[in-house]
C-alpha cells in the first residue's frame, strides 16, 4: 500500500503507512510530500508578490527620472565678474622703438631685425601694444627677480579692482586657480598671491603652467568642477603671461615671431556656486568642452619650446600650425553643437557626413550655423590668420570676429587673457544683451582646444567708461588692411 497523508484537525499531520516499509525511507517521503504540498500553496502568494515587486520597481524607476534633476543637481556656476590689466604707458613700445631696440642688442643679426619688422608691421597689432619694463631695456632682463617683479605688477592690481567692484574680501575666496604658461617660480605664483593676500589657510590653491594660450580657459573649467564638490564657495583665477622669461635672444625665424606678437595682459575672475549671487552676477556658466590632440606627433610639435643651436631657450612655431589648429577645432566644435545647437542644425550636419562617407565623398559637409544660438564670439588672438581661419571654419562675418580683431590691434596677443580683453570689448560697446550666449574659444600649444560658452544674466551697462577699453573704445572698430601669411 502506498503511503498517503492526512490532515487531522485534532492532532495534527498524521502518516499512514505500511509497517513493512524501512522506517527511514517513509520519513523521506513523507517529508517530500509535505514540501509539495507546501509549495503548491504558497505559489499564489510568490506570483503576487512578484506582481508587486514588478510594480513597486516600475514606480521607483519612474520616480528617479522624474525626480534626478532635483537630487543629482548641481549648483550653477556664476561669473560675478572680472577684471582685465590696463599696462600704464610707460610700457607701451611702438614698432619704431621696438625695431631700434632690437637693433642695439647684439645677439640679433640684420636679418633677424628685418624679419621682425616683416612681422610687425603684418601682425595686425598696433603701435599701442605693451611690454613690461624688464624687456625696455639693453639688453632685456630676463632674470628670475625681474620676472617677479612683472608678476607683482600684472596680478596685484586686478585682484585688488576686483575684489573691490565686487566687494568680496580675500578671506572669502575659497579657491585660488593661477595660470601662467612660461614661468613657473618656487613658491608658486599662487603661493606669492596668498602671502600678498594673507588668504585663509583652508584655501584650494592650484598653479598651471605650461598649458599656453588655452590656459584661461582651461582655469575656468577646473575652477567649474571643483565647484561641483566644494558647496557655497568662491574661486578666483588670475590668467596672465610673464614675457620676461619668454623671451627669445636668438636668430631663428620660427623662435623669434613670439618676441613680437606676445604682449602684457592679465585678467581676474571671480566664479561662485552661491545662489544668492545670481541676482548680481553677469553671467552663468552653460557648458564647457575640452579636447586635445597631443596624441599626435605632427600636432605635438607644432608649438615647442626648445633650444636652438646656441642653447638659447625659445619657442618654435612650426608652419603647419594653421592647419593643426584647424584639425584640433574640429571635435571641439563636434562636442559643443552636440550640446547648445537646436536639432535642426544637428540633423542637417548629420545627413551631409552621411551623404559624404557614402554618396559623394567629393561633397563638403555641412558646418553647423552657431550663430543660431550663440550671439558673440571670443576667438584666440593668435594672428590674423588664425583668426581668419577660424572664422572661416565656422563661417563667422565680420561682426562675430571683431572683438578679436580690435583685441589684437590694440593689445597684441596676450596668450591666456586674450579672450577676457575680447568680452570687456564687447561689454565697452554694449552689446551683451541679457540673455545672450558667449563662446570663448581657447587653443593653445599641446594642442589643445578649450570652449566655454556663458549666458548674459543682466544687461552690461557703463562698462565703456572704465577696464582697459575705458580711453580707446571709442576709436573701435577700425578697417584694418589686410595681410599676407607672415611664415612665408
């Protein structure tokens, strides 16, 4: 007989089974019985269950979309404002001086003097153009002392403009990013900003150097994402180029166009994540991008500091450098329409790679209209033909490259601050409406290639009577000639 169970309300579970079966075995049946019977009756409650748990998943997922903007937020970055380096005028140096200067110092040959002067007079800069006192003498000083004195006298005076239009004392400034490429002392530059500044001990001070003309944007974006840790704060970041130490006392071609294009400069900029400082900022930080091609031997070298056959220290620029510039702009701008263009622009681009890979290889590809959402533009002051190429790379007109243009005329090329010359520029003529969008553009040695783009908060008024623009904006803009490749 085989064994079967019963259920008696009485005394329980209750197995009958024949007596002849081993005991052992009939508690191993019983038992597995028992187990399917179990399961057979808890299998509703797991099937419901799992009903709600399907459920209870959907609803979760559902909340995290709806609500991970709120939780995983992070603060806006706020330009409050900035301050740009009015040289005094005693530093200015006209071509003449400068011509007659060189001619004087006895490591430069006839030729070099001429080349120079070829330079010059093609650069697209003007005769108001500065250089620090150190560079006014014969021959330059371009010894370590000197080259703090220059520091001293590019970063004291616009921190100290700006933390007075601002009315921020050092004590509040959180983070401290200096930038400058060429000079690199010990104590660092932020180092001699901190003493200067008796700033607090807790400070998050950090020194860049070696990263060329990009570097002001580069500061910019790191100050970005330090923000995003440190909560309620202030970052300063001085971007300046010490020249003393730049410069080259040789005659090699390539080493000496750096002599004559690089100029004093320097800028302060105050970013915060407070919000209560959106109501007095000017500007908002949309979006940042940063790329580079240093992977790349040809892009590497275009710009390099080295000795020549002397063992004299300069930097050569090679004469591929407009077209790497080009090549190290492509997955920057790529990057960028990606994230402010409308999807209009973004379809019409897509579907000309698409037509030009598989269709007609010989078709241009479509270059996205950034004009659409972008209203002014900061280029990098490298020359008139850099910015000639870029502008014509993104098909600018001459309105979008003028602030870069009349940077250029009237300062010279002033490596990392360039682009803050170019938005006071554009703020003296009033033109930064609120709710505008500014792209800086930044390329540097490396290569690389440094975009910030800023949204206008408020309207920028009386900006014309003050900053380094304040006694010649109203000269601005001029018709310039235009001017052959000088690396020819």
């Amino acid at each position: 007989m085989e064994p079967f169970v019963q259920l008696n309300h009485c005394h329980g579970l209750r197995f009958h089974t024949n007596s002849s079966l081993p005991s052992s075995l009939l508690v191993k049946h019983h038992l597995a019985t028992l187990t399917l019977v179990t399961l057979i009756k808890i299998i509703p409650t797991v099937i419901i269950l799992q009903k709600w748990i399907l459920v209870l998943s959907l609803f979760c997922l559902f909340f995290f979309f709806i609500f991970k903007g709120y939780f995983f937020k992070t603060s806006p970055v706020y330009l409050v404002d900035f301050s740009c380096f009015k040289p005094p005028n005693f530093c200015r140096v006209p071509f003449s001086a400068f011509l007659e200067h060189a001619s004087m110092i006895e490591s430069f040959d006839s030729e070099s003097v001429a080349f120079m002067s070829k330079i010059l007079t093609s650069s697209g800069q003007s005769e108001e153009t500065y250089l620090p006192p150190a560079l006014h003498d014969i021959p330059p000083k371009t010894n370590q002392n000197e080259s703090i004195k220059e520091v001293q006298m590019v970063l004291f005076p616009i921190v100290e403009d700006l933390l007075s239009k601002t009315r921020v004392s050092p004590g509040d400034i959180d983070i401290l990013i200096v930038n400058c490429s060429g000079f690199c002392p010990s104590p660092s530059l932020s180092s001699i900003i901190i003493n200067k500044y008796s700033m607090r001990d807790d400070i998050k001070s950090y020194n860049l150097s070696g990263m060329g003309c990009s570097a002001g944007a580069i500061s910019v974006d790191l100050a970005h994402t330090i923000l995003k840790i440190h909560k309620n704060a202030y970052a300063l970041v001085l971007s300046t180029e010490v020249l003393s130490t730049g410069w080259y006392s040789g005659n090699e071609r390539a080493k000496l166009l750096l002599n004559c294009l690089f100029r004093m400069g320097s800028a302060a900029i105050l970013l915060t994540n407070k919000n209560e400082a959106k109501n007095s900022s000017k500007y908002k930080l949309f979006c940042t991008v940063r790329t580079q091609r240093a992977f790349e031997n040809n892009a590497y070298y275009s710009a390099f500091r080295e000795e020549d056959s002397n063992g004299k220290l300069g930097v050569t620029l090679k004469r591929d450098l407009l077209q790497v510039a080009g090549e190290a702009l492509k997955p920057n701008i790529t990057v960028l329409g990606s994230k402010t263009l409308p999807l209009l622009e973004k379809l019409r681009h897509g579907i000309s790679i698409i037509g030009k890979r598989y269709i007609d290889k010989s078709r241009e590809t479509y270059v996205p209209n950034f004009k659409t959402v972008i209203q002014h533009f900061c280029l990098p002051t490298s020359g008139r033909p850099v910015i000639k190429e870029i502008a014509k790379g993104l098909k600018l007109g001459d309105r979008e490259v003028e602030a870069a243009l009349m940077t250029l005329h009237r300062f010279g090329n002033q490596s990392s601050s360039s682009l803050w010359y170019e938005l006071a520029y554009l703020e003296a003529k009033e033109r930064v409406k609120k709710g505008d969008k500014v792209w800086q553009l930044g390329m540097g040695s490396g290569p690389k290639c440094n975009s910030l783009v800023w949204e206008c908060l408020r309207p920028i008024i009386g900006e014309s009577e003050k900053g380094p623009w304040a006694d010649s904006v109203h000269r601005y803009p001029i018709m310039a000639v235009d001017v052959v490749r000088y690396l020819n």
